[in-house]
C-alpha cells in the first residue's frame, strides 16, 4: 500500500511540478527571488520531517480509537510537580540551545553571504556563537516561566494515569535517534573494509545509511519501551502498521521532489506520445521531445 500511494502521487508529481534539491530553487523558479539562506533547508529533510510530525499524529489518532476499544489501557505513574527551576534545568537548556543554535543558525547565517554544505557544515567545528547564546538564553526563559507556572509553595508527588497515546512523543523521538543510529551501524557493517581504514570518518560521516539497520534497531527500542510501560507489544504494532505506510509514502515523495535517483543519463530509447503512453523513439524524435520538454519548464 505504501509503495502504491507513493508510486502513484510521485507520478503526478513528476508530471506537474519540477524537482528542486532545495527551497532555494524552489523559490527562486516559482518567485523569481534569490535567498541564498535558503540552500540550507534541503527538500528530502523537508518531507522527512512532515513524515515524522504526520506519521505522530495518524499513531495518536490509531492509539486513541483502540483505547476506546477498551484494547489499550492507561497506567497510573507517581510524578512530582510543584519543584522550581533548577541549576539542572539551566545547564541542559541552555547546552542544547547553544548546541542547535551554533550550529543552525550558524549555518543560516553563513548561508547568507555564501553557498555551504549543510551536512558537512553540522559535522565541522564551525558555528555562530551568537546564535549558540542567543537559542540557549530562549530555551532558559521559556523552561524557568513553565517552571515558575508550575511552582507550588511545597513540592508534592501525584498520581496520573497516562494514556498510551500520550507517549506518542516519546515513541518518535525512539523512533528518530535508533532509527539513525542503527542504519549508520548496518550500513558499516555491510562496508566493513571501508569502516576499518577510516573507523572515525564512517561513523561520523552525514552519507551511508542503511534502510533494514534502522527499522530493526528502531523497532528493539520502540518494543522494549512499549512493555517496560505496560503496553501491548502487538496493539502496538498493529497501531504502528499504517502509521508507517504513510511515513514512508511521505518520505518517497521527498525522494521524487528532490530529484534524488532522477537524475543521469536520458534514456534516448523511448519518449511519450500525447496521450503519455511510451512508445519506442524514432531518428531525431528523442532530441524533439527533449527540446519541448525543456522549454515547457
């Protein structure tokens, strides 16, 4: 089903719109306007990220119909609310802030006045320490103003009971971290003599990713976090199935809009008639139709 609903809305895609790497081209062809920033946001990490935000909300919807089923079942856990911001909460936001801000914005910045490399910006020392300071003191506000809300005279511990479908966040962000982490251990597995020449650089290298690595490491993390919370392992599954059919219809697209596997070598064997049925292409015909279709677009 997955591959049929990508398969099909690729072919309309490839039909009616052009195939940009990134927003730069997409905007420069559609508005005529050149923003050199916008090189940086890539158009298959685009889709992949709307993969994993609608991927989240068709789980969340999946998980609550089974919960009124009566199939899934809320657990009670003990939390404690009330506690204030603290030197813990200041140290970790402001970390990841300057972290995402060093680097993001950074190479936003840097984009600017001229054309980098994303993946090999991410991976290099380089960054803005202007834009570290300034995400890092964003996050510390707005952690210690939800802390100070929540703040009570004494800190007390509660009783809630927690839905399976509230742990959704925690599923994707599993899904997200092991999913990465084990395509990059089976594709240097698979590439083992090029692991051992240069061990550092193929781990840490932003290409070389294996598709099977990261569903199976993702999937052992996803089930062992799904019993140590009480939840069935095969509702669970079950709830996943469709969820990930869309996902990587999504994320099929974003291969089809960035041009990724449709660039190469023109098949000058065969070209499409009026009614878009291929057809075998006589003298001259290819080099026609490939002048009309350029000038189309």
């Amino acid at each position: 089903m997955a591959f049929l609903i990508a398969d099909t809305i690729n072919c309309v895609l490839i039909q009616k719109f052009k195939m940009y790497p990134n927003l730069y081209y997409a905007v420069k062809d559609r508005f005529g306007v050149e923003v050199n920033a916008f090189k940086i946001f890539y158009t298959f990490g685009i889709f992949v990220a709307l993969a994993f935000i609608i991927g989240a909300v068709c789980l969340t919807i999946e998980l609550k119909r089974k919960e009124k089923q009566g199939l899934l079942l809320p657990r009670e856990e003990v939390i404690s609310v009330g506690k204030p911001f603290s030197l813990i909460d200041f140290l970790v936001n402001g970390a990841i802030g300057f972290i995402f801000g060093y680097k993001l914005l950074g190479a936003f910045l840097a984009s600017r006045e001229q054309s980098i490399d994303l993946q090999e910006y991410i991976f290099s020392s380089q960054g803005s320490i202007l834009g570290g300071l300034i995400l890092a003191g964003l996050l510390i506000i707005l952690k210690y103003r939800e802390k100070n809300k929540q703040k009570l005279a004494k800190p007390e511990e509660r009783i809630v009971r927690i839905w399976p479908h509230d742990r959704v966040g925690d599923i994707i962000v599993l899904a997200l971290i092991f999913g990465i982490l084990g395509a990059k251990l089976f594709d240097n597995l698979e590439n083992w003599d090029r692991f051992i020449k240069n061990p550092i650089e193929s781990l840490l290298s932003p290409s070389g990713l294996t598709f099977y690595g990261g569903l199976i490491c993702a999937t052992i993390a996803i089930a062992i976090y799904v019993v140590k919370k009480g939840i069935s392992v095969w509702h669970m599954a079950d709830a996943i199935a469709p969820t990930m059919m869309i996902a990587y219809a999504i994320g099929r697209i974003g291969c089809q809009v960035s041009g990724d596997g449709d660039w190469g070598i023109y098949n000058s064997a065969y070209v499409s008639d009026a009614p878009g049925h291929v057809i075998e292409a006589s003298a001259g015909a290819f080099d026609s139709k490939l002048k009309k279709t350029l000038h189309i677009f």
